[in-house]
C-alpha cells in the first residue's frame, strides 16, 4: 500500500513522493502439516510444501498455518495459487489475525491447500499469501510440489493345465477345453498393476450355471503398484451340451466383462460284438 507525502524545496516547489511501507518477514511464522501426518514442518518465505503422493481423481490435503509474531493487528489480503491444480482457503480478503499474545483474538489462521491431480507425473505451483497492517504489507511465496499417480490394471488369464497366460479385453471371449460331465476345468484371471498409483477391484461376479467362481479375495481390494490380483472361474458341465456365462469385474470406474463358453463332453464307449461258432 503506498502513501504520499510533499516535500517543499522552496518557492511553489513541491515534490510528491511515494512511500510504500513493507512489513517484515519475521512478522509471521509458518508450519504446515500434510494430511494423515501429526507433526506439522516450519517452512520459511520461498520455501517448499510438499504433498503426499495424490491419485489422479483423488484430492490430497495439507494445512498451512500463518502465526503473527508481532505486535501489529494485520488483515488478510488474498491468497492465491497459479495453478489450478491446487487451491487455497480462505482466499478472500477479510480476516483478520491479532498480534502475538492477544487472549481475545486469534494471532494466527489457518490455510487449506487442496491439491486434484487431472493427469500423472509432477506437479508444481506457487501460493502466494499477502497481509496488510495499515500501510504496510506482507507477502510470502511458497513452491508447492507433488506427484499424481494413476494405476495401470492389465487383464490376462491362465488356461489349466497349459499354464499359458493370456491377455484379456473388455468383450473377449474365454474358451475352456472340452470338459467330461462332472468333471471341472478351471481358468485362472489374473489384474496386474504396472502403474504408479493404487488401483481398486471393487466386484467380481460371474454368470452361467456351469460356470462358479473359486479363491477371490475379499472386496473391495486395494492394488498396489506392481502387484497381482487373481482369482479362478472353474467351469463344471452336468450335460453334453455348449455352455455360456460371463465373468464381470468392476475397478474404479470401469467395468471389464467377458464371455465364457465350454463344451461338456461324455465318456467315449467303444462296443465289441462277439458271434459264437
């Protein structure tokens, strides 16, 4: 905020100068605390906050805390964030933060960074926080940095007893081999996560009498980077006959089904005539 003053330097001769009074940095003291952490970290002017890892789609959060240390009444000015990434509240002007030792008010206020990851890799912006005491201001900078994640859930099966692994896609069909009636053959689904972020198997269900669905872990699950998640669909024919069903599984916000066909088999009988002399 800027003040004027005129200087007389003699006759009819005035000079309008432009006074801006600054406040000092060490008129506020700062701490930040990530979400799910109990301690909280100082963090000086153009000093770094740094968030958890965030899942793109998902919001993680940190407080930001301004404590005044001096003895001057100060107003919130504006709080603002150059990417859109992250956002900050309060932000508008009007809180007020009372000097240090004040009983009656708050001499300190409390920020809510929100970071929304829209796409993976790094992240950074800049919040910018500036108070005002009568003519005098305050501005701080701080660097904000995170990493957004995101899972990448690849599908494949394994055909028994072949061992051979497959890949899968929303629409495929599974194909069992021939299988005798009342006897079983079994397909193993196995999600795979190559990405960098946890993924989500949230249902898996299957449909078609001779088709059941055998070891699934319990739902939801979590998948961590680089981790499986397996379960087996056994198919078990009670007649010579084609059989149909399908295998749905649900994971974040998509939805994977497949097709499943079998083929029930009988026993070969061979008969051998015999004609007496």
């Amino acid at each position: 905020m800027k003040r004027y003053i005129r200087i007389s330097l003699g006759l009819a001769l005035w000079i309008s100068v432009a006074l801006t009074a600054r406040a000092q940095a060490q008129d506020f003291a700062f701490t930040y605390k990530a979400s799910g952490s109990a301690t909280p970290v100082a963090v000086v002017n153009n000093g770094q906050i740094q968030f958890a890892s965030t899942v793109i789609g998902t919001t993680t959060t940190v407080t930001l805390v301004a404590q005044n240390t001096s003895q001057s009444v100060y107003g919130l000015a504006s709080a603002t964030t150059n990417n859109p990434a992250f956002t900050v509240s309060p932000s508008a002007p009007g809180a007020q933060v009372a000097p240090s030792g004040d009983t009656a008010s708050p001499s300190a206020i409390a920020f809510t960074l929100t970071f929304k990851p829209a796409v993976a890799g790094s992240v950074s912006g800049v919040l910018t926080i500036t108070f005002t005491s009568g003519f005098r201001n305050a501005t701080f900078a701080f660097f904000l940095d995170a990493l957004a994640t995101a899972p990448n859930l690849i599908f494949s099966y394994v055909q028994n007893p072949s061992g051979n692994q497959v890949p899968v896609r929303d629409g495929d069909t599974v194909s069992y081999p021939q299988t005798a009636v009342n006897a079983t053959s079994s397909v193993t689904f196995v999600i795979l996560n190559s990405g960098n972020g946890f993924g989500t198997v949230d249902a898996v269900g299957a449909t078609g009498a001779a088709f059941a669905i055998s070891g699934l872990p319990l739902l939801p699950a979590q998948l961590d980077p680089g981790k499986d998640f397996r379960f087996t669909v056994v198919f078990s024919p009670t007649a010579r006959d084609t059989s149909t069903g399908s295998v749905r599984i649900v994971y974040g916000k998509s939805t994977l089904n497949v097709t499943l066909t079998g083929q029930g088999v009988g026993s070969l009988l061979t008969y051998e005539a015999l004609v007496g002399s």
